[in-house]
C-alpha cells in the first residue's frame, strides 16, 4: 500500500490531538489518506471499537469515502463479503466495526456512541448535527473539507480550548512520501493547473478561475458559490447608539436555537451584534434574558410573528415594546433585499451569525441552477436581523426615513 505525505502528516497529527482537521484542495488525498489511517489501525488494533464515517446524505457517502474505503480493501486483498453488512451500512475489520451513515439520520445523531468519528465533507452539515456526533466520540475526530468559505469548523470548533491539528494540503502533497513521484494522473493535475488564474499587467484576468484556484488549487478560504450576502465584514465592537437601535428576536427550542439580535442603524450602514443563540429557553427565560442584556422594556423587539403566543406572554413579562414582524408573499426575499443595500458590520464575537452569514445560500437544482429562494438553514440569527430589517427599513420606509441605500 502506497503512502502520500498527506497520509504521513495525518498519521503523526493524530498520536495525540482529539480533533484532526483536513482543509485542502481537490485530490490532495484527504479522503482516501483518512481512510487508509482507520484500514491501519483497525487492522493493528487488538482492542474492539467502533468508528462512525458520516457525510452530508447517503449519495456523498457512496461516491466519496465508501467507495475510497472499499477500494482500499479490495487493491489490498482483505474485502471478505461476510464482513460487509450492507442492511446495516457496517463492515468488520480486525477488532473494529466501521459504521457508514448520514448526517440527515436523526435517530444516527442521536444515537449510540462511538469511539472515532470521521466526517466527510464536513462543510456540508450544520454545526448542531455535529455537534450531537462530537458530544458522542470517546477518542478522536477526523474532518475532511474543501474550503469553499469559512464556516464553523473555523469559527466554533478550531479554538485553542480544543486539541486539534490543521492540515492544509494540495494535490501536490498526493505523492509517494518515499519517492516524491505524483500519484495522481498527469490529466488530473494538467486540469487543476489549468484552472490558475493569469493576469494582465494592470492586474485584468487573461484566462483562469481564480476562485476555483483558491479553493480546489491551493486549499484556501474562497467565497461560497450561491451565498446570498456578500456586503458584510467583521468589526471590534458596534456603535452603542445611532440614527435607530432595534432587537430581532427569532424563536427556536429543541433544535433550533432561539436568537435575539441587536441592531444599530448609524452612518448609513448596519451594525449587528448577536446577543443570544440558544436552545432549549422558554418564553420566561427569553424575557430574563432580554433583562440581562440591558434591554428596556419600551425599546423596539420585532419577533416572529408566526408565534404571537409567545411574542404576548414576553410582553406580559414587562416588555411591551415587543412585536410581530409583518409577513406576507415574498416578505424574506424582500427582507433579505433590504439587507443587502447596506454594508452590515457584524461584530466579530457574533460566532453564530458569521456562520449563517459565510453559509446561508440560494436553493440550488439538481441541474446545478440557483433559484430565488434561500436555504431553510443557516437562518436562525439571519431571520432575527431580517425581521428588523424589514420592519424598520422595509415597504420603502427608507425613503420616507432618509436613510442612504449602499451603492
């Protein structure tokens, strides 16, 4: 079996670091190396345990890691039929039982645990499902992505209260680690090289994707194909009052998260903080956190006005500036127009929303077409700030209001 030195970087990561983090580009072996990590030690291992491999659905998992992972068996010669349960998604090897399943199997969430935990394409799946994987892994997670933008991986999981090792490859590092010799076909390296990006004297792109190049070339953070909001930046901290401050309250429970979001329209532009993004809190404890967070009773809470109970008893709580937003056809893609007029400055503590923001996207076809409609994700903490939005700049109230529209 031939090593690449993607493969030998991830063997040394994982002798002591609970989480490994694989970010690279196309071909560059992350897959196919942590497969070949867990075919060794299971294979060495004279202790039992089970490994969980999850993707996003069952189609990634079949065309990606299954089938890196079944190759592996059979160019080395131990795939034994009987040890495949296909029912079960489980294959046996040595003392290790290998789970195969997907993030959108609830029950598989929520289920047994595990010992190691590797998930495919992670960038794929929401941070609250693997978070229900992670809470479960007694030993040690491996995570695989392209870098298509940031996402919680980055901005949840790689802090230093966390034991992880990143790795960021290439297809260059998909090479023999004894021999230095390409282990990849010439034509597939000649099609990633010919997607670099070149550029004229003044800096104008001749041929190329630059794009493709950042992300799949040379595994770096790109921008996320379909992302609806592009006019945003982190900040150190938000204007304490301006032109209009206003509070966007979102309801979740059990899954979703309940998110209050402040807002402060000041110098033509939207500066938001997110306050809260939590699960599990009824409407008493919404009100005492409002309190805690310093919120007057009179100031201006636009909610969800799908939950007018809710929005009634906070109000009977003491704060009787609380309201639905109006809905209506087409009231979220008219919500998210108003928001991207303005350049919106989220404050760079806002965890939560700079995901949503990095990964909140327009549906996409099966034929790879966008539609103008947004994702049912990413939204938790988006649909807070949009409420205020909507209901403070919305239905042309910006002209009456002289507010300054963003070029």
């Amino acid at each position: 079996m031939l090593f690449t030195n993607l493969f030998v970087k991830i063997a040394e990561a994982s002798k002591d670091n609970r989480f490994i983090v694989l970010q690279g580009g196309t071909s560059s072996s992350k897959t196919y190396s942590t497969a070949q990590i867990l075919i060794v030690k299971s294979l060495t291992s004279k202790k039992s345990k089970l490994v969980s491999v999850v993707a996003e659905t069952i189609p990634h998992l079949k065309r990606g890691v299954m089938r890196d992972f079944f190759k592996i068996l059979i160019e080395l010669g131990i795939y034994k039929e009987d040890n495949h349960n296909k029912t079960d998604s489980t294959y046996k090897l040595g003392n290790w039982t290998i789970e195969f399943f997907s993030a959108d199997n609830d029950a598989k969430l929520r289920g047994a645990r595990r010992d190691i935990l590797f998930v495919n394409e992670c960038n794929r799946i929401s941070w609250d499902a693997f978070t229900q994987l992670e809470i479960r892994t007694k030993n040690q997670v491996f995570l695989d992505f392209n870098p298509v933008s940031k996402f919680w991986v980055h901005s949840k999981l790689m802090q230093p209260s966390n034991k992880f090792a990143f790795i960021k490859s290439t297809y260059k590092d998909n090479v023999d680690h004894l021999t230095g010799k390409p282990l990849l076909e010439q034509s597939i390296i000649d099609a990633i090289e010919s997607r670099k990006p070149i550029f004229d004297e003044v800096g104008n792109l001749i041929s190329g994707d630059e794009q493709f190049w950042k992300v799949y070339g040379l595994g770096e953070i790109g921008s996320l194909e379909g992302v609806i909001f592009n006019n945003w930046e982190t900040c150190e901290q938000i204007p304490e009052s301006g032109k209009w401050t206003a509070y966007g309250l979102d309801f979740g429970f059990t899954n979703d998260p309940t998110a209050i979001i402040k807002v402060v329209y000041q110098g033509g532009e939207l500066w938001v903080e997110e306050l809260c993004f939590e699960t599990g809190l009824t409407n008493p404890d919404i009100a005492k956190k409002l309190r805690a967070f310093g919120i007057g009773t009179l100031e201006d809470i636009i909610a969800d006005s799908s939950e007018p109970k809710s929005i009634a008893e906070i109000r009977r709580g003491g704060f009787r500036a609380i309201r639905g937003v109006k809905k209506g056809p087409g009231s979220i893609n008219s919500g998210i127009d108003v928001m991207k007029r303005f350049k919106i400055n989220i404050h760079k503590k806002s965890i939560n929303l700079i995901d949503e923001f990095s990964n909140y996207q327009w549906t996409k076809t099966k034929d790879g077409e966008y539609l103008n409609k947004p994702i049912d994700n990413y939204n938790h903490g988006i649909d807070a700030f949009r409420y205020v939005c909507f209901e403070k700049i919305g239905l042309n109230k910006e002209n009456k209001r002289g507010i300054k529209r963003r070029n």
